[in-house]
C-alpha cells in the first residue's frame, strides 16, 4: 500500500505564459523512487507536456540538477520518502534562464568553461616512442578529487556571489581550471592564470562556502578556489618584491 | 591582460584574520574579563607603561592594529558590496573602508610611537 505524495512542479512555456506558474501532481511515494522517477511517473501517466532534462539515472552524467524545496540537487539521487509529507517544491536550478519547464540555459557556464583551458596543455609533446606519462599515486592524488566534477553546475546555483554577478567565473570552472593546473603532466598553468587570477576569477569569491556543500561529488570548489587564492597571492608579492623572477 | 590588486588587499585581509583571532580574545580575556573582575591580579598604570614603551611590544601592537583594521575593512567592503548590492559605489566603498583602516593606522603609529 503506497501514499501518494504531491509535487509542485514549476511550469513555464515562453511561447504561450506571460508568466511562471505552479501545477501540483499527486504521485505515488514509492519507497524506492527517487524525484526523477516521480518526474517521469508525471511524464509517462499524467501529463506528457512537462519538460526536464535526465540521462543517467546513477548521479554521473550531471543532467538532473533542478531546486527541490529551494535546494539545488541531482533528483537522481534524492528519495522521495525522505519528503514526506510533501508537498515537495520542484524548480529549475537558480540563476540561470529557463528554457521551458525544468530546463535551464547552460551557454554561460559552457563558455566559462572553454575559458580556463580544462585540458592537459603541453609546450612540447613527448614522442610515441617514450611511452606514456607517467604519474605517482601523490601525483594522481593531488588533483583526483578536482576531476570528478560532472559538469552538473549545482554549484553555480548554489553561489549567491554568481546570482549577483553573472560576470564571475564560478566555482566549477575554477576547480576545473586547478584540476589541471595540479595535475603534473600539465604545463598550462600560466595560461589559465590569465583567466582564473582575475577580478571576476577568483577574486570575486568571498568564500561561502555553499558550492561545497551542494556539490554531489565531494569536489569542493570553496576548497579550489581558497588554495587558487594563496598561490595567486603569492605570486602577486613575488611579482612585487622580485620583479626579475616575473617571466 | 590586466593584473588584479586583489591580492594585495587579500594578503593583508589574511594576515589581519589570522593575527587578530590568536590575539585579540587573549587581549579581551585579559583586559575586559580577568583583570576587571579580579580573576588574575591586574597591571597597575607604570607595569603596563613600562610593558609598552618596549619597543618589540609597540611594534607587536602597531601590526595588529594595523592589519586587524585592514581585516576589517575589507570584510566590510564586501558586506557592503554583496549585502546593499552597490555594484556602481564600489570605488567610493573601497575609498571608505581602507581609507578608514588606513586613517585608524596612522592614528595608532602616532600613538604607539610619537605619543
């Protein structure tokens, strides 16, 4: 015997709405569904015009981020009954603009992306013929955490410094940008300096800290930037103080 | 591309959180709560007159004022900045808030070292 749980979905089509609105579903609260199974339960029986973007279902390919109650999330990996009793407040992830429904726009954090270079930069390739690069497990360690971001950009709606000024780089890209910057077959570091060292990089950040808390794989963008900060300053100082060793 | 200032604000933001949070609660322990309420015997006028004409002691005062102030007035900064959301005051901000701490410097070196 199951109960039923509702839902409050967003709806916003720009070709018919002047304006966003609310519908409420009432699903059932299996105990072993998560959100995205309820938003495809509306989909398949109840009402096959709502729209929302899902892939993987197992919380890898970063498709389903939408707000639940306010708080950015991958619905994959939320239970419904941990909502009980409902209702439960289903909204496009925050500060970006919505296509229809539960689809947001992307280009902005596509574009940041682009911009800090997140790729093994080499100045000169190594031969086929002298194998692979090799890496020491300190060496894979130093950057392992930084690469498992998915691109979900839960973190940039969790930002409140990004819903201020759209023009920040945010968190993912910069931890991106130091997941390469870390890693010791790259050489590009300087290169991404010019993007992430800047007033709307790093700079912008005031260290809230709820990049960190949101993110579903323990990335920890905060952390990223924090440590992007004292070596930026470092170098800020060395540049200063011994403008001979500024190459 | 153009190098941000940001660091030399950050490093002195830094360096003032980290100094005050060791200092300062010893400073109010001592000067607010032990010594006025009688738990620790307090200084009399001379004792402390003699501690701080050292010069070690006027310069260990000297930078945590100093950097405490410039903690603090980059901390309002961006309170001001993202708390009003005064995107177009930012300069006239930034004037204020070091230009503050800047003043509240040099009013502590004239005391420390010229009083």
């Amino acid at each position: 015997m199951t109960s039923n749980i509702t839902l409050e979905v967003f709806r916003y089509n720009p070709e018919n709405d002047d304006e966003p609105s609310f519908q409420s579903y009432a699903v059932p609260c299996n105990k072993d569904w998560v959100i995205l199974d309820a938003l495809n339960y509306i989909k398949d029986n109840l009402d096959g015009t709502l729209s929302f973007r899902w892939s993987c279902r197992m919380g890898v390919c970063g498709s389903c981020g939408m707000m639940i109650n306010g708080t950015p999330v991958l619905t994959c990996a939320k239970f419904l009954k941990d909502y009980l009793p409902g209702p439960i407040r289903i909204e496009p992830m925050e500060h970006f603009p919505v296509v229809k429904d539960l689809i947001i726009e992307m280009s902005d954090f596509v574009d940041k992306l682009k911009r800090v270079k997140p790729y093994i930069i080499r100045k000169e390739e190594q031969p086929l013929s002298e194998g692979e690069y090799l890496q020491t497990p300190a060496q894979l360690a130093a950057y392992k955490q930084y690469s498992m971001c998915i691109n979900c950009m839960l973190c940039y709606s969790a930002c409140p410094v990004y819903g201020l000024e759209p023009e920040f780089l945010g968190p993912a890209a910069i931890a991106l940008g130091q997941r390469y910057n870390l890693d010791s077959r790259d050489q590009g570091k300087k290169e991404r300096e010019d993007v992430i060292s800047q007033d709307d990089g790093i700079w912008q950040c005031t260290f809230v800290g709820e990049c960190s808390a949101v993110c579903p794989k323990d990335v920890d963008p905060a952390g990223a930037i924090q440590r992007y900060k004292v070596e930026s300053t470092t170098n800020w100082w060395k540049s200063v103080l011994m403008p001979w060793s500024d190459k | 591309m153009k190098k941000s200032n940001e660091p030399f604000w950050w490093a002195m933001f830094g360096a003032g959180g980290v100094l005050s949070a060791f200092f300062i609660p010893i400073l109010i322990f001592l000067f607010a709560l032990a010594f006025p309420l009688g738990w620790l015997p307090a200084p009399s006028f001379d004792q402390l007159e003699m501690l701080t004409s050292s010069l070690i002691v006027k310069l260990f005062l000297f930078a945590l004022i100093f950097l405490s102030l410039f903690h603090w007035a980059h901390r309002f900064r961006f309170t001001l900045y993202d708390g009003l959301q005064v995107k177009h005051l930012n300069e006239l901000i930034a004037v204020l808030s070091y230009g503050t701490a800047l003043f509240g410097t040099v009013a502590a070196g004239w005391v420390l070292f010229f009083g």
